[in-house]
C-alpha cells in the first residue's frame, strides 16, 4: 500500500455534529500539534487540526486549497426589500437564491466552527465572486474560541442579478496559528500529524477569460449601480429641463393668443359702441361718471375709517404710557418710604 492510500485512511474525520464537539472539547486549549509554527496553516496542516480537533465540521477534504478551505453557502437567509419589508427564511438546496442588484443579503454557510483557542480564521469571497463585483469585507477576523455558523452580509453594488445555490461556494477562509502560550504546550498524548498538502499551480489569465468564467452567461458587464443611477439621474433632469422649457414656450404662446383673443373682443366690443346711437354711448358715460363718483365717496369713506382707528391707537398708547408712569412713580415713593 502506498503512504499516500496510508494517509487517506488515516483522515477519520468527525462523521457528525456530537463527534466534532467531541473533539473540540478534548482540544480546545491543548494544541495537538506544538511542532507547528505559528503561521498561515498549509491545506496539510489545516486538514490535521479540522481531524484532531474537529474544528470546521462538516469536511470536505476536496474543498482544500493551498493555503485555504472553500465554504459554502448555506440555507438560512436574510434580507430587506425595496419597500424595507424583511424576509428571513430557510431555502432548499434546490432553490435559487438571487444577489439582487443594489442589494445586502445576509446569508450563512453550510458548516460550522469549532475553532480552539489557538485558531483564529479570516475569509473573503472566492475570486469568481470578487470578479462579479460582490463585496464582503476586507478580511473579517474570527476569533480563537468561536463556535456556530457565521452569519455574512453580501453587497451587491452592481446593476447585475447573480444566481447561486446552496451548497455553492462562497467564501475562502484562511487559518491561522496564534503565538505560543505556555498552557497550549502541556504534556498529554499527541497524534502524529497525517495531513496531505494540496498543490495546485494556477496560471493567470486575461481580463476577457477572468470574466467569462465569473459572469453568468446573459451578464457581459460590471459597472457601480451608483454611477448607473447618477447617469440616469442626469438623463431624468435633462428630460424635466426640455419638458419645462416646452411647457413654458406652450404657456408663453397661449398668454400671447390669450391677450390677442382679448385685444380683439376688445375691438369689437368698441366697434360695437361706435355703430351704437349717439343716446347709448351718452347713457354709458352718464353711468360710468356716477360709478366714479361712488368710488370716490368709497375711498373718502375708507380714510375716515383708518384715521379714527389710527387716533383710537394713538389714545390707548397714551393712557398706557400714563398708568406706566403712574405704576413707576408709585414704586418709586415705596422705595423712598423704606428709605
């Protein structure tokens, strides 16, 4: 039998939830490997502490990286529509769920931490994701100690719908050994490290083929929702500004047809005096004299009016200013009593 079949059968990870609690609770703050060094673990070192200690469970070794461990989207998520109404719920594997354009979801993983205290996990969207212009974050911590399923916000800061299922992956997590401390190093039964390192070479490719492997087929572009918005804006008050100055040529044009329509009814009106008899016209102007002399009486009326008011102020300033001073000069001999 070769060492590489030896090795394979030798990676019992935890089959359930209660075995890897198992596990961390023999392990926590024992660390099983003392001999490697404070660091970013390698995808051999990774796959010896997620055995020994059962800290991400369930494990698939296939998801291993070099330097990494792929996770994928799990099945609770959380969200606020465009009318701030919130769903949360659990979808099926089956179902799809959609990044929707300008959106934050939060969403969380199919696997679980039980990370010892000499553990700490950092992670950030697989590249394809970065490549859709999602966000996550730069590089959240997760603490030594941490135990349970995250709970992770996605951006969607993009014009673009983007697909995924459950089960899909979603974000690349790092490990990373803390500094020694002495309690970690207690003398105790240790296991033989077994883990395989993953090897891969990854060639670099150009924008195009980074693109087309990240994109759905019916998106061909990435743009910010922001500057789409910002360009619609703009078009939105170059149509408001046209729409105006139309308007405001249609309401120039129809007070001018408005005073032309008056203007010559008003000449009608006139010519309609002119052919009138001599009688009519005189009748009209013995009543538009009495109206003025009415308007007059009206007016004269008025002025009376305001200047009784205007001395009836003038009275009841005057009594106000007397009872003032009175009031004061009555304070004053007090003050002088006292005295």
């Amino acid at each position: 039998m070769s060492q590489n079949s030896q090795n394979k059968n030798n990676f019992d990870y935890a089959i359930d939830t209660d075995e890897a609690i198992k596990r961390n609770k023999k392990w926590i703050n024992i660390d099983p490997f003392p001999k490697i060094l404070p660091a970013l673990l390698n995808s051999a070192d990774i796959a010896d502490y997620v055995r020994v200690t059962g800290m991400v469970w369930p494990f698939n070794p296939t998801q291993l990286k070099s330097a990494a461990y792929e996770m994928l989207l799990g099945n609770e998520i959380l969200y606020w529509n465009d009318k701030g109404k919130e769903t949360h719920k659990t979808i099926n594997d089956s179902d799809t769920l959609t990044f929707h354009r300008n959106s934050i979801t939060y969403v969380t993983l199919k696997e679980n931490f039980l990370l010892p205290d000499y553990i700490a996990v950092r992670f950030n969207l697989t590249i394809n994701h970065v490549h859709k212009g999602l966000l996550l974050g730069t590089g959240p911590l997760v603490n030594p100690g941490f135990r349970g399923k995250l709970m992770i916000p996605i951006h969607n800061l993009t014009p673009n719908d983007y697909p995924i299922r459950p089960g899909d992956p979603l974000i690349s997590v790092e490990f990373t050994k803390l500094s020694s401390y002495k309690d970690w190093e207690r003398e105790t039964e240790r296991p033989d490290p077994v883990g395989e390192y993953v090897e891969k070479h990854i060639e670099g490719a150009s924008f195009n083929k980074y693109l087309q492997k990240a994109l759905p087929h019916d998106v061909h572009k990435v743009e910010s929702s922001l500057s789409t918005a910002l360009n619609k804006a703009e078009r939105e008050i170059k149509t408001v500004k046209r729409t105006a100055q139309a308007l405001s040529l249609t309401v120039s044009l129809a007070t001018l047809a408005s005073i032309a329509a008056l203007a010559w009814m008003t000449w009608q009106i006139f010519q309609s005096y002119q052919t009138s008899n001599n009688e009519e016209i005189s009748d009209l102007y013995s009543i538009v004299s009495e109206q003025k002399n009415n308007l007059k009486l009206v007016e004269y009326e008025i002025k009376r009016l305001r200047l009784d008011l205007e001395s009836k102020k003038l009275n009841n300033l005057e009594l106000k200013i007397k009872s003032e001073k009175e009031i004061s000069e009555g304070i004053k001999e007090q003050i002088n009593e006292k005295r």
